[in-house]
C-alpha cells in the first residue's frame, strides 16, 4: 500500500458517458473548481481520503493517450513538480483491454473492467506497475534458471492458461466446479471490511462454511496464517459473476444507478472462483471452457478426465464466433495446437519414432496453422486429420496394446512445467511472499490432475519443493518463512529419493531441480558478503542446512549426477564458501580503488596510501565477519572466523608482494606500509588464536597456512635494496667527476672542485632521508648505510688524491765518481777564468736575467692546489656530518658499545690523502717548476758563483702563490711539504750534485750561510721556527760533513763501513737509500765524491776503482 497520498482528485474523460455523474469531469477543466472539490468530498465518502483517484476505463474501452498526457500534467500542476509516469497494457480480468499508469506510486489492478483507478504519492520512487504473480506471466527477471527444459513455441502464460484448463477439466465433478453441494472459500487476499452484511442463505461465520481456520500443510511447512476476514473476497449473490466495482473499493453510494439497489448482497468465492482468480484466467475463457465440456460429455459425466484429450475437444466445440474477433481465436487455436504437440509429438511420455506417419502430418496440419486458422468444422478434412492424428498419438500404449488412458499431457518435461503452474497460484495474488489459508483445499484438488498428467507423490513433493524454491528467489528473498518451508518439503523429497520405485524421468527431474538450486544458492554463499548483511543473515542461516541437505541427496541418491564446478569441491563446503567469498570481496575492494591498474602502472606513493588503506578496510571487513556471520557458520566450522582471516591475509599478501616486486618504492612509504601491513596481521593472527581456542589443535594446521609477511625481514631487505640503490647512485657520481672533472676551483670564495660538493650533497641527502625513516633504526641497518657511503667517499678519495707520487718528480740520482785536479772541468774552469770575468761567468751558468723572478708554478702544480683544496673541503664536511649522525636520536645504540667516529675511515684516508697531494704539489713545485733556480742552477760550476739567494727571491714568489691558491687550513701542510722537497733538493745538490758540482772544505761557511737563508724564508711562511728546526736536523747533519776535512771523512766513512760488513773484508761500495744521515756511509761516501782535493780522489781510486767524473758544464 502507498502511504502519505494527497488529497487530489484527477478525472479522465471516458469514451462513453460514465454511469456515475459525479465523475463526468474533464481533464481540461481546472482541478481546484467547485464541482471538482464536490467529487472530491464524493469519492472520500466511498473511497477514503488523502489519495488521488485516476477514473476511467469503462468496460471495453482505454484511456485515451492524449487523456493520460492531460491528466499527467494535471497532476503536476497539482504536485508542484515533475512527476514520471509510466503506461503500458494490461490485460483486466474481464479480458479487456486496459491502459495502467504509474505516477511515482504503486497500482491496483483493474477489476472486471468496470473502473480503473491509481493511487499516487509524490514521496515513492517511481516503479512498474505489477499484476498479480506477475513475475510468473512473464520472463523471470531472477538469476534462478529453470531445472526443466522450456517447451518450444509455448511461453509460461500460455502454459498457466493450459495448466487451468487441465484443473478445471480433472475437478469438473467437485463443488464449486458445476457440480452439486458447491462448497465455497473465503479468499484473504484483500483487506476490506464487507459493507452489507451477510447475505440470508449464504455461507458466513455463524455456520463456519468455507471458513480456513487452521492449514494442515501450513502447519507442517512452517507457514503462517493469513487471518484475514472471510468476506474479504465475494461476488454476487445472484445470477452470473461479475468483477466488483474495484478491487478496494469499499460502501458505494446508495442512490447511484450504477451499484443497484442495497439488497443485492455478494457471497464469497467458491474455490473455483478463487483458482480462476489466481490463474488470472478471464470470465469469458471460463465460460468458453465450460461449454466445452458440458458439450464434450454430455451423457458421459461419469467420464474419466485421463480419457479426455481436452485441447482437441476445445478445438472440435469451439467456434471463431465465439471470440471478440478471428485473431484471438487464432491465438487461441495456435496455443491449443501447440500444446498437443508439445505433449504428443515433442515431448511423449512413450517414446516416438521420427518417422511416424502421424507425426508428420500432425508437423503438416500444424504449419498450415502459422498464417491463419484450420477449419474445424465438421465436415473438415483438415480437422478430421487432425483428429485422427490427435488420438492415434494419444491413445498409443508401451507394448503396443490397447489402454484405458489416453497420453497427451503425461510427458516430461511438459507434465510438470504445468503442474508448477498449477502449484504456483497457492500464493496470496496481493502478498506473493504468503500462501493462501485455502492451500489444503487447493492442493486437492490439483491432485486431482495426477492422472490426466502423469503426476505421482514423488514428482508432487519435488514440484512442490521447487515452486516454494522459485516463489522465495522470485518475490525478492524477503520471506524467509518461503525458504524454511522448502527445506520442509525437501526432508520429504530425500525420502522418496531413497525409495526403490523412482522412474527415470524422476531421476532426471531430481537431479536437475536440485542442481539449479543448487547452484543459485551456492552463488550466493561463494559471495555472501554481497548478498547477505546483519538483517538478512536469517536467510543464510535457512539456506545452509537446505544446501547441504540436496547435495546430500544429490550425490547418494542420483546415480545420473555428475559434480562440477563449484560442486567439485570435495572438503568443508562452508570452508569453500568463506574462502571464496571473503576473495571476492577483496577483489571488488580492489576493483573498486581500481588498485590493480595502480599496482602496476601507478606512482609508488600512490600505490603505497592505497594498501595502507586497503589494510584498514580489510579489518573492517575481518571485524564484519566476525561479528556477523561467524557466529553463524561455526555451527559446520569449528575455526570460521580463522580461516576468513587467513584468506584475508592470503589476499593482501598477494597484494603486498605485488607492490614489492614490481618496482623500487620509496624507503619511507615502504616501511610504513609494511609497518601497517604488520598490524594487520597481527589482528588477523590474534583472529584466528582467538577463534582456534576450542580446536583439538589449537588451529596450529590453519595457523601454518599463514605465510606471514616476515615484516621486520622484508624492512631490512628494503633498507639494504634502498641503500644499494644509494650506493649506485653515489657510484655514478664518483664516474661522472672522473670523466667531467677540470680540477678548477667553484668561485673565488669556494676553491674546491664542483664534484666534491656533489658527493658531499649526496651523503647528506642519502643521510637525511634515511633518517626520515619511521621506524627506530637498528645500528646494523644504519653501518650498512654507513659503509655504502664510505664506500663512494673512499673511491672519490682516491680519485681525488691519483696525482702520482713524489719520486715521480725528482731526478735520477748520478752515478757516483771521483774528482781529479786534472778533469776536464778543471781545465775548462781555468780557461774561463782567464778570458771573463765572475761576473760574467754566473750569468753564463744561470742561464739568462737573474731580475726575472716571477713565480714558476706551473698550471698542473696549481691544479694539484685545487686537488688539495677539495680533500681539506672535504675533510670540514665529513667532520660535521659525523658529528650530526654521532648525535642523532635516530640511531638505536647497543647499550656497551663505545662512542666512536662513524666516518673515521674516511676521514683517516683523507688525511692520508691530503698528506699525500701536499708532497706531491711541493716536489713538482720544486723540482720540476723550480728546477731552473733550484735544482738546475745551485752551485753549479762553483759555490761562490750560484749562491742561493736568486732562488729564494723565485721560491718566496711560488710560496705567496700557494698561499693565495691553497685554503687556509691546507696551507700549513702544504708549506711544510715544500720546506721538506727544498730540504731534499739542497742536500742532493751538496750529495748527488752530478759532474757540474763540486766542493771543497772551504766551501762550507758560505753553504750553510745559504742554507740558513733558506730557513729564515720558510719560518717566515710558517712562523714555527721549532717545526724548522727539526726538518733541518738532517741537513744540518750533512753540512757537518761538508765542514770536515778528507782525513776525518775518510776515517768516518771506514769506522761505519766496517760496522757493516765486519773486520778483514773488502769495503764495498754502500748502498743508495736516498736516507741522507751524518752517520750514513753512503752519504759520507758523497761527500768524498763532491771533495775536490787529491787525498779523497786517491782514496776513492784505490778503494773502490772509482771512475773520474766528466764534464757536464752547459754549452756557453
């Protein structure tokens, strides 16, 4: 019923004037008018209030389209809004035809043509206007497919009509059917109170006629009674039956023409009159099959139904004339002819050849009927064919004998599609989830058409099981009374199919009926999530125990029954049905965050928020299951809430693994969302201990099935891919500045190679991110990172220091030799000295201006400047990241490990390194930059012609350049390393001088006067005279030598040697270390070699056979 209806009144204009005059309104007329409101307050009185009547329709007529479109837009006028609407054909029990409309509301039905009204209620959602059993006159709109196979060329309202005129045909000598002591049935289908009274004569309360106080088969199904009133459906006392006014009308007006005078009251239904009703059959079709059979066996009442083939008897008595017009009758004609050959030729109980003559010409006789009617007159060839095909056919036997019982309607599957048919109008026309309080009466008498259609109990029980089945599925699931009622019938369904006596054809009908229920219900257990909540887990609970039970009969009791599909599972069923369903809610929450299109072609943080809230949702819908069907489903699983969680963990799992392998996630929301996939299983995990209280294992088998997701291991894995990851990154770094790197410095301000704050950007970017990280960072996981970094610090290190090495720089030591007061340059030197002057000499030897005194750095010397730069750049920025690190609250500590430097490998290479390219920038400052004023030109040629002090005034211009080049906290090391190469080039001038050089023990104030100048240059520089000092130790050493005489030399130079190679043996010549010590042989041995006097010459002669040293003064 529509609730909350205005109080309007629409009047469509009929055709013909309506008998009623108080609804003679026109559409066009204003509906607020005077004589609107007076038919307004008029249809309250006999109608009720607060509703909007729609009146029209009279017999035989339709509302005119253009009357629709008017009253349509009436009523939005009156509504105030857009109303939808919607128009199609009915077909009114008087068999006329009917326009309904729908205007956002529900409809009542015509009723006998007279009037046609709707109820209307702005407040509903618009629907489709619904006939009684509507769902049954045409093609199901549920998922429930038939068990039985469909008849060709009949379609279910065909059928229904056929199944009626069986009923009444086997029931046509019981009351209420023409034959005598009819009894009558009150119908509760409508709840409307009789206005009249009972009628003197009729049945009523006070004798209990026709009265259905209890129900027999209701009690045993489960059903509940209807306990409406009596009177609640009724007809006239007299004469024929007509439709009432409307279905809901109630008092009609006393003085309207149209209702007739008060005293024709109406009686209640006869339960023939209710069948009809149920069947939707028309009172003109009624009549029509009455006349047949009152002609068909006039003189044989006593007739046996099962000897009569009706449709044939129906073709034989009934005429064209007959019908409102030729092509009902041939509609007509054409469904009794079909049915003859469903039940005849298509579908024979006893089987048929082919070939049989019969056959074809019936197949003849019936295609001759597709365009237009056969003659069945009498004198009618074509009828007379028909006839004798017809019962030919019919009147067949097994063994060929002769038979009582004639064969038309009696085959599989037609017999019981009109049976179902037949059960199918035990069900309320207005309520069709109920079931008449008259189903004992109407069940026996649709007993009664066991014999005409080969219907025994076995088939009856299973017919009856499936049309409860099919009424439950098709009015929408909402009885669950409907569903409890099936599983009644079926307890005796499994009986009978454990009975010896089963026909074929019941076989074939079990196992198919059963089948299709099973499946339907199976489709909705494998997914009960979506098809079952908190207020309908009744429904589950009646459909669990129904399933089991006809899979039960299913696999013991029909031998032709194969197991497929979803049936192939041959363990817990229940256990079959959570895991399925629980995986397909997965994947519709992972269909609907479309997180397989994400999880493969998405951004990682993308995919990461998505599983971090899909793990959110998962345990709701974990919480769902518990709360809400495990309870239910413990009763045939002992861990249902366990296994729903471990097929829930499975799914994610899947999920996760997906999301781990299919590209490099980001560290931070990898972690975080295996840190919530972690407190997702262990919700799951606490799930399945907590439901496994009560296993006899403890649910350690369901427990094993959980590969856990290992979180901590996964973590510590992506920590480690994510640091490799750094790793070659930082790797690309350190090639890219080998290939690219100039060694010119930043900007004035920063004179530091570019490459070395990029690896400086690196570590701390790499550093930063890591301990971005939420979760407590283990100090095994942070040293990992920690030597990955170190590992690309170290090789640009490397990179950076591969300058080459400080014996790369400095010249071959000469081979020793001996002086001679006769040699070459002795001569050369006298000659000299006779045609030029000192002065001009030294100008010869030094080579050129001694005024030029810019600075000779060379640019390779200034690139290793930079080099050393960027090792002290690097030096100040590993310091202070250690320090950061050293202090971060990130780091979780081992309580016993000391504090220490985590970068200390680093930064020991690098002091190793700056170490290195300070020596190696000062020995090719001096000996290779400086070789011209340093090395090249000292002393050659005499000491007091090449002084030191032109050197030193270059050396003082190279060292104001390194400290103009050179960083201010490198500059020390670097000064130092020159102070040192300068100290190594001075004592190989005075020891490995070569031809061009030699000394004398006179030469030694003015040596070491220029050595001290040298040293005053460098304190200058450093300003730390002790630090001089002591490099000068080892050159002050060997200027002692110079100052000894060749006698105290030559003594020294024994007492040392024969230290080393003992008493009474040849001295040989001293290996070269290039170790310069006071106390070295090899070095006092130099000092003999450079002595230019005639005791060291024959000393050296007579020792060693020591060859005289050449020339090699310059070419002047």
């Amino acid at each position: 019923m529509v609730r909350n209806r205005l109080p309007y009144l629409v009047t469509l204009n009929p055709p013909s004037t309506p008998q009623h005059t108080l609804l003679k309104w026109s559409t066009g007329h204003p509906i607020p008018s005077v004589a609107a409101s007076k038919a307004s307050s008029q249809l309250d009185l006999i109608q009720g209030k607060r509703r909007i009547w729609f009146c029209g329709a009279y017999q035989g007529y339709g509302f005119h389209e253009d009357g629709l479109k008017a009253g349509i837009n009436a009523a939005n006028g009156l509504l105030r809004t857009k109303v939808q609407y919607y128009v199609n054909q009915c077909i009114s029990p008087a068999g006329f035809f009917t326009t309904q409309i729908s205007l956002a509301g529900n409809s009542t039905p015509p009723a006998m043509g007279r009037d046609f009204r709707i109820s209307v209620s702005h407040q509903s959602a618009p629907s489709s206007p619904r006939t009684p059993n509507s769902h049954r006159s045409s093609t199901p709109t549920h998922d429930l497919s038939s068990p039985f196979s469909g008849i060709e060329g009949l379609e279910r309202d065909e059928l229904r009509e056929a199944a009626y005129e069986v009923f009444f045909t086997a029931c046509r000598s019981s009351p209420g059917f023409g034959g005598r002591n009819a009894l009558s049935y009150y119908n509760s289908s409508i709840d409307t109170a009789d206005p009249y009274g009972a009628c003197p004569g009729s049945p009523g309360k006070h004798n209990g006629v026709g009265m259905a106080v209890t129900s027999r088969v209701k009690r045993a199904l489960g059903l509940k009674m209807l306990k409406r009133s009596p009177a609640s459906r009724r007809t006239n006392s007299c004469g024929a039956v007509p439709m009432p006014t409307s279905p809901g009308s109630s008092t009609p007006d006393p003085s309207s023409p149209r209702f007739g005078p008060v005293s024709r009251t109406r009686r209640p239904l006869t339960s023939a009159e209710i069948m009809r009703q149920q069947m939707k059959v028309s009172e003109q079709s009624d009549n029509r099959l009455r006349k047949t059979l009152m002609r068909t066996l006039v003189g044989q009442m006593g007739r046996r139904a099962e000897t009569i083939i009706l449709p044939l008897e129906l073709l034989r008595h009934l005429k064209p004339s007959e019908f409102s017009d030729a092509d009902e009758y041939h509609t007509w004609q054409r469904r009794q002819l079909k049915i003859l050959e469903a039940g005849l030729v298509l579908h024979p109980s006893i089987p048929l050849d082919k070939m049989d003559a019969f056959a074809i010409k019936f197949k003849e006789i019936l295609d001759s009927s597709d365009q237009k009617a056969i003659d069945t007159g009498k004198n009618s060839v074509t009828m007379r064919a028909l006839c004798n095909c017809v019962v030919s056919l019919a009147w067949r036997s097994p063994n060929g004998g002769s038979t009582d019982v004639c064969h038309w309607a009696d085959g599989y599957p037609l017999n019981v599609h009109i049976y179902t048919s037949l059960l199918a109008s035990i069900f309320d026309s207005k309520e069709e989830t109920m079931v008449l309080d008259e189903v004992d009466e109407l069940i026996e008498l649709i007993k009664k058409t066991w014999s005409t259609l080969g219907i025994n109990r076995y088939v009856h029980n299973l017919s009856f099981t499936w049309v409860l089945f099919e009424q439950f599925v098709a009015t929408g699931q909402v009885e669950p009374d409907l569903l409890a009622a099936s599983y009644a019938m079926l307890t005796e369904v499994a009986s009978d199919a454990k009975k010896s006596d089963r026909d074929p054809y019941y076989l074939r009908m079990l196992a198919q009926a059963l089948n299709s229920m099973n499946m339907w219900m199976e489709s909705r257990l494998l997914n009960y999530h979506d098809n079952f909540n908190r207020e309908t887990i009744g429904l589950m609970e009646n459909m669990l125990p129904l399933l089991f039970s006809l899979n039960k009969i299913l696999e013991e009791d029909v031998p032709t029954y194969v197991v497929s599909g979803a049936n192939e599972f041959t363990g817990n069923r229940v256990d079959y049905y959570i895991r399925s369903s629980l995986k397909n809610a997965f994947d519709k929450m992972v269909e609907n965050e479309d997180a397989t299109e994400l999880m493969s072609n998405g951004e990682a943080r993308e995919a990461s928020e998505l599983l971090m809230k899909l793990a959110g949702k998962i345990e709701e819908l974990a919480m769902k299951e518990k709360d809400t069907f495990s309870p239910l489903l413990k009763r045939w699983h002992p861990i249902a809430a366990g296994v729903a969680a471990v097929t829930l963990h499975t799914c994610y799992g899947g999920l996760l693994k997906q999301y781990l392998t299919g590209r490099s996630p980001l560290l931070n929301e990898t972690v975080m969302v295996m840190q919530r996939a972690g407190k997702l299983e262990k919700s799951l995990v606490q799930l399945v201990v907590e439901d496994a209280v009560e296993c006899e294992d403890g649910g350690k088998a369901i427990v094993k099935e959980m590969v856990l997701y290992e979180v901590d291991t996964i973590i510590y894995k992506q920590m480690k891919q994510w640091i490799q990851d750094r790793l070659s990154k930082g790797k690309e770094h350190v090639l890219r500045a080998k290939q690219t790197e100039t060694w010119n410095p930043k900007s004035k301000h920063e004179p530091h190679a570019y490459s070395a704050v990029e690896v400086v950007s690196f570590a701390k970017e790499a550093l930063e991110n890591f301990f971005d990280i939420s979760i407590t960072i283990t100090e095994t996981s942070f040293h990992y990172l920690i030597d990955a970094l170190q590992t690309v610090l170290r090789e640009y290190i490397a990179f950076v220091a591969s300058c080459g090495t400080k014996q790369g720089c400095m010249p071959t030591l000469p081979p020793l030799t001996r002086c001679s007061r006769d040699s070459k340059f002795a001569k050369l030197w006298k000659r000299a000295a006779c045609s030029v002057g000192v002065e001009d000499l030294n100008q010869i030897l030094s080579g050129g201006d001694r005024s030029h005194h810019r600075p000779t750095t060379s640019r390779g010397t200034q690139r290793l400047y930079i080099r050393l730069n960027t090792l002290h750049y690097l030096v100040s920025q590993l310091q202070s990241l250690d320090k950061s690190v050293s202090m971060s609250p990130k780091v979780h500590r081992s309580t016993n490990r000391k504090p220490s430097s985590y970068l200390e490998p680093s930064l020991s290479m690098l002091r190793i390194a700056c170490q290195h390219v300070s020596e190696v920038a000062a020995y090719r400052l001096i000996f290779i930059d400086s070789n011209s004023v340093l090395h090249g030109n000292l002393y050659v040629g005499g000491v007091g012609n090449m002084r030191i002090n032109s050197a030193l005034r270059v050396l003082k211009q190279n060292l104001t350049l390194l400290c103009a080049i050179v960083s201010e906290r490198g500059q020390p090391m670097a000064l130092k390393e020159v102070m040192r190469a300068c100290f190594e080039l001075f004592m190989r001038v005075l020891l490995a001088g070569g031809n061009n050089r030699m000394f004398c023990q006179l030469d030694h104030p003015a040596i070491e006067e220029d050595f001290e100048l040298l040293k005053s240059l460098f304190c200058t520089f450093l300003s730390a005279d002790d630090m001089v000092e002591r490099e000068s130790e080892v050159v002050q050493g060997v200027l002692a030598l110079m100052g000894q005489s060749t006698e105290q030399l030559i003594e020294d130079f024994n007492s040392v040697a024969t230290e080393s190679c003992g008493e009474g043996h040849k001295i040989p010549i001293p290996p070269t270390t290039a170790n310069w010590s006071r106390s070295d042989a090899n070095t006092i041995l130099r000092v003999l070699c450079a002595r230019k006097d005639r005791a060291a010459n024959h000393f050296l002669k007579k020792t060693f056979h020591m060859a005289k040293r050449g020339t090699g003064v310059r070419a002047i």
